[in-house]
C-alpha cells in the first residue's frame, strides 16, 4: 500500500505519508507488509523509501517512473536507489501506465540481476500467465518470488506456472486465502470449486476495478463510504447492485464472520 488499486495517483504527497504512517501503526510488525513508493521521478521515490523504511516497512513495492517511459539506463538508477535502502524490493510491472507498454520478462529478468535486493516480481501484464512462466525460466534463482494482481482471477493457474501468491484487491480476499490454502495444501478440488464460485464477482472486480471493491469493503463494514476518487470509475447501478448481491450468495459461507455482507 499504496499501489493501483488504493488510488496512490489520487493522492498528495502528504496523503501518502500519511496513509503509509496509519497502516504501518496499525499492522505493526504482525504480518509483513510493502510500501508502494513509486514516483514520477527516481528523487520522488526516493522520498517515499526513505519515510517508508523510516516508519518500519518490511519491503518496497514500485511501478518504473509513470509520466514518461524510462529508458534502460534510468531504470537501473532508479530501482537500484531503491534497493539501496537495505529492503527487499518488488517491481510492480503494469502496462496501465502513462509511460506506456510494460518491461517485458527479458527486461525483469535483467533488472534482478542488478542487485541481491531487487528479487520479487509483481505481473500484472498480459498474458499474466506466459510472462510467469517466462521470467521465472529467465530469472532463475535471482528471482525470490513473482506474485500476480488481476482481482486474483488467474490464481490457480498463476500458482502452476510458478507464482508464489498473488495481490488482489481487497474485498475478498478472506475467500482468496482459502482458495490459496487449498492450492498449496494439496486440494485442488477445493480450491478449483470456490475458484468458479468466485468467478462471477471477479469478473465484476475486473469490470469496474476500484467502484466494485470500495462497495464491498463498504457492505462488508470495513469501510465507512464506498466513495472512490479515481476520476476514470465508473459507477454502479442497481442493476450491478442486484448482480453483486446475487453472486455473493454463492460466496457468503466462506467469508470469515467478522466482515459479513451486511
């Protein structure tokens, strides 16, 4: 946090820092937690490491620079800068950027072998699921982890081609622990039947990406407004509504009881 999917590219400088400074507090130390601290510019992210590492972050996650395509030379400064600051870094790769096409597995590949530092991989480019398999044939043993993002709607088969886990968005993600559970723990069976349960509500998440999760973690009480700043949302009717509530009925005995849909 924050990445994509939290509207990092909504927020101030200070909401940042701010929002880092909250969710560091409230973990603190209880599970391992990355600190996206992408920036336009190699100076930027630097600030959003250093106040990250500051703070307690266990690792940093960034996206290249976003403005503009960084050229090779400039892309080994900035993630090497990163990796400086003594923390395992996650290179997010994305083609939902201003700067253009995304690095393909060749380039990822190269740019773990900078630095013992830089060792994990987040893949959110299509075909997710070739790109897996490919940079971990290239990277070898330089690559620590690759997860993938997409809603979690390739995780089973993300996992078979070599993904150690996956970042979705939040809404669910009681149900994707389960479904990753099943996956290493052998039952493929389990996993596979609440895979297609879930299917119909990612297929909504991949639709309308952060309106969708916000009005979950809304329903679910998690958070007190489903309202989303990014400008490009689309919102739901109360067609979408009625669907939503629909297909969480498939999903509704797998939730933990904490966050019920209220």
């Amino acid at each position: 946090v924050p990445a994509m999917a939290s509207e990092f590219f909504t927020l101030s400088d200070a909401e940042r820092f701010q929002s880092v400074e909250f969710v560091l507090e409230t973990i603190a130390k209880r599970t391992v937690t990355l600190i996206g601290v992408q920036g336009i510019s190699r100076p930027v992210a630097a600030q959003f490491a250093d106040h990250a590492v500051k703070h307690g972050a266990d690792g940093l996650l960034a996206m290249p620079p976003y403005l503009r395509k960084a050229g090779r030379a400039e892309l080994e400064a900035y993630y090497r800068e990163l990796a400086d600051f003594g923390l395992p870094v996650m290179i997010q790769n994305t083609a939902a950027l201003a700067s253009g096409a995304a690095m393909s597995p060749a380039e990822l590949a190269s740019l773990l072998s900078i630095h013992e530092d830089i060792a994990y991989i987040k893949e959110e480019a299509a075909p997710i699921l070739q790109r897996i398999a490919k940079i971990r044939n290239l990277a070898g043993d330089k690559c620590k982890g690759i997860f993938g993002g997409a809603n979690g709607i390739y995780l089973i088969d993300e996992l078979e081609r070599g993904a150690c886990g996956n970042m979705p968005a939040g809404g669910f993600i009681d149900v994707q622990v389960k479904i990753y559970n099943a996956c290493i723990s052998g039952d493929a069976g389990v996993a596979e039947a609440l895979q297609q349960r879930l299917l119909p509500l990612l297929n909504y998440a991949s639709m309308y990406g952060v309106t969708f999760h916000k009005y979950i973690l809304w329903r679910r009480g998690v958070l007190k407004s489903q309202y989303a700043r990014d400008p490009q949302k689309a919102d739901l009717t109360a067609e979408d509504e009625r669907a939503i509530e629909k297909y969480w009925a498939l999903i509704a005995s797998e939730t933990l009881e904490a966050y019920p849909f209220q």
